[in-house]
C-alpha cells in the first residue's frame, strides 16, 4: 500500500503520475542523497508541449542534466526510479558517476540495468542496481500498460504491451479493467493524488 512506501518511492512515483497526467510516459524518477535528502526530482515529458526533442526526454535523463555537480557528489547519491532505465538513462548514469540506482518495475521492452555486469566499461564503476519489484512493479506496469492501451487504441504498435503481458499478466489485466473505463483518465483530470491511485491499483484482483 502506498504508505507503506518510503518517501524516495513515494516521490518517484508522484513524479511518473505527473507525467501520466501531462500525457507523457507515466515513469518518474527522484535523487536523493545516502541521508534520505531529495536533491532533485523530474519525469518523463514526451509529450509536454515545450519539449522540443520528445524521444530523449527520459525522466532519468531530465533530472541528470540538472545535476549541479559542484555541490553534490554523484558517487554518493542514490537514483530511484520508477522503471528499469533504458538504453540512453542506463548511459547518462554511467557518465554521470551514479553508482546507486534503484527500479520500482523491470523494463522487459528496452530496459539495460544488465550493462551493470555485462559491459566491460560498465562493470569497472562498480554500479549497484536494485529491483524493487512486489506491489511497487505491479502498480508501475498497470499504469504504463494503460498508457500503452492509450496508445494502441489510437493505431499504434502493441509490441511494448505484449512484452508487458508476458512479463506480468495480472497487471496487463487491471489496466485493461481500467482502461475500460478511463478510470485513471477521470483520476488524472481530477488532480487525484497517486496515493490514492496506488491503493485503487492494488485493490483490483483477478
């Protein structure tokens, strides 16, 4: 349940409804030091008018670029994110020295933590990733999966929902209950929090 989340959890996940709301990928991510300060927050902003460059405004990537490293250490920060980072936020934290980063649900579309080990250049920054997973993964595909219904209902690939189906069944299906209904359009319009979003998610059963 949502309070049961920490406060990092809680912050990244605001962030990825806020982008939900904005018609953007619903994926947010939050930074916050090893004392439990929030440094810097952002999501993702695909479809925010004043995006001039929609396919790399990764929430990831967002709040790397704001980064002020004159005054914090990457090394010493720790990344929370709401998806698995993909191929160019997996990149941008590498480059960025994040050496902490942690996923709310696994990518099985474009997600890249596995660079961590596998890549030569990767594995020598020693970085430590963390799958969450549990009630915080199962809400994080219910939403992207309903803003991929969106999506294909509008004539576009289903390949990302299919790999979702595959990855986690049971959340495919809550999304399409509530798709059925736009009820988390109706939510979004309202100005609902993602607490009480997170909770709806969570009481739906197959």
């Amino acid at each position: 349940m949502w309070n049961d989340l920490s406060v990092q959890w809680q912050t990244a996940f605001s962030e990825a409804w806020e982008a939900f709301r904005a018609g953007s990928v619903p994926i947010g991510a939050a930074l916050y030091s090893a004392e439990g300060e929030l440094i810097l927050k952002d999501h993702n902003r695909s479809r925010e008018p004043e995006t001039v460059n929609r396919s790399i405004s990764h929430a990831e990537a967002n709040l790397l670029r704001r980064l002020d490293t004159k005054l914090y250490e990457p090394r010493s920060l720790v990344l929370y994110s709401a998806m698995e980072p993909c191929p160019m936020c997996m990149g941008t934290c590498v480059m960025s020295n994040i050496r902490d980063i942690r996923y709310a649900a696994r990518d099985p579309y474009c997600g890249m933590v596995y660079l961590a080990e596998r890549d030569p250049y990767c594995a020598s920054k020693s970085i430590h990733c963390s799958h969450e997973g549990g009630e915080a993964e199962h809400v994080q595909i219910t939403v992207q999966s309903y803003y991929e219904l969106r999506y294909c209902s509008m004539g576009h690939s289903s390949k990302v929902l299919d790999r979702f189906r595959e990855m986690l069944p049971e959340a495919v299906w809550a999304a399409e209950r509530l798709f059925s209904s736009r009820e988390l359009d109706r939510l979004a319009e309202q100005g609902t929090l993602f607490g009480e979003v997170f909770d709806l998610v969570l009481s739906i059963k197959l």
